[in-house]
C-alpha cells in the first residue's frame, strides 16, 4: 500500500494563497495517477485536479484559472498551488495515488489537510 501524507492546509484570508503537499511513500515511478479532492462541508468529495506518471494535467473546470498541480519526482511529492483563494475553496483537501507496477489496480489516499478561507 502507498502512505501519501498531506500538508500546507490553514487559515488563509480570500484573495490569498496556498501550496498543498502531498509525499508519497514510493517513488513516483509506482504511481500513474495522483489527484487532488476537495470536499466541502456537507458536500461530496470532487477531484479538482490530476496528474499522470508523464505530467499530462487536468482540472476541474470552475478552477483551472486558480489551481494548478506540478510534481517533483525527486522528492516523491505532488503540489497543488491554489491562486486567489475564497471561501468557496473551504473545505478538506485529499490527495489520492492509483498504483502502477507492483502497486498496480490499487487506490490510496492520504488523511487531508483542511484549508479554511475567510472572506
């Protein structure tokens, strides 16, 4: 199973920005696929952003002008820098990984990081 741990969560006021982390245990040639959900109080959990083993992207579209995810393969990690942040950004940030290789069909995800907006 991969551990992926999340960081960069907090306080922020809108208008403000913020860089999620998310290190995974194994090296990045392990995963195909690692994701970005975000889940708002009393909402559904939604992807809002991808990234593949080759660096192809995808967003959702109502936050693709704001939110933008990269990787660094050398440090195992994937970020996702949120732009001119409001309080519609509230809620918990998750990251999940889909196994390639060894870890091949098998899913993890991470505990959160909790990103709270102000107006």
């Amino acid at each position: 199973q991969v551990q992926l741990v999340e960081a960069g969560g907090g306080l922020v006021q809108a208008g403000g920005a913020l860089r999620l982390s998310c290190v995974a245990s194994v090296s990045a040639l392990n995963i195909a696929v690692t994701a970005w959900h975000r889940q708002a109080p009393g909402k559904q959990r939604e992807l809002v952003a991808s990234i593949t083993d080759g660096g192809t992207t995808n967003y959702l579209d109502s936050v693709k002008d704001r939110f933008t995810i990269s990787r660094d393969y050398a440090k195992n990690t994937v970020y996702l820098q949120i732009d001119n942040l409001s309080p519609e950004d509230t809620g918990v940030y998750y990251c999940s990984a889909d196994g390639s290789r060894r870890y091949r069909g098998r899913t993890s995800w991470g505990q959160g990081t909790q990103v709270t907006v102000s107006p």
